[in-house]
C-alpha cells in the first residue's frame, strides 16, 4: 500500500508547486485547482495535482488589447 496521503492540504499544495499559499486559494476559488471539501478543510486530491503537472494548459497571452503606437 501506498503511504502517501490521497489528499493534500492548500499549503502543501502551494509548495508542491512552488507558488504561495494566497495564490493557491486563489487557484482553489478559480477552480484552476480542485479541492474536495470535508466540513471545513479544502484538500486538494494529490492525482489532481499531479495530473495538473502532467498535462499543463496552454496560456493564451492574446488580451485582446492594441498596442499603441
């Protein structure tokens, strides 16, 4: 049997991906990282995460702006 956790907490979550603990909740309330919710606690499943590394999104940089000039 596997003896990491299924679940990760946001903080963990924030390290394993190596940005900050505001910008993973923000990630949560975006729905960019899913979470489970069991009464108070946000835990975030570990396949979520590490499909998230696997197969990233591609970023669309187009902001639909002009540029001036």
């Amino acid at each position: 049997m596997d003896e990491r956790r299924a679940t990760l907490t946001v903080t963990e979550t924030a390290k394993l991906l190596g940005i900050g603990r505001q910008l993973a909740y923000e990630g949560v309330k975006t729905g960019q990282i899913p979470v489970i919710k069991v009464g108070r606690r946000l835990l975030v499943p570990r396949a979520a995460v590490e499909k998230l590394l696997e197969d990233p999104k591609p970023l669309n940089f187009a902001s639909g702006r002009q540029s001036r000039g």
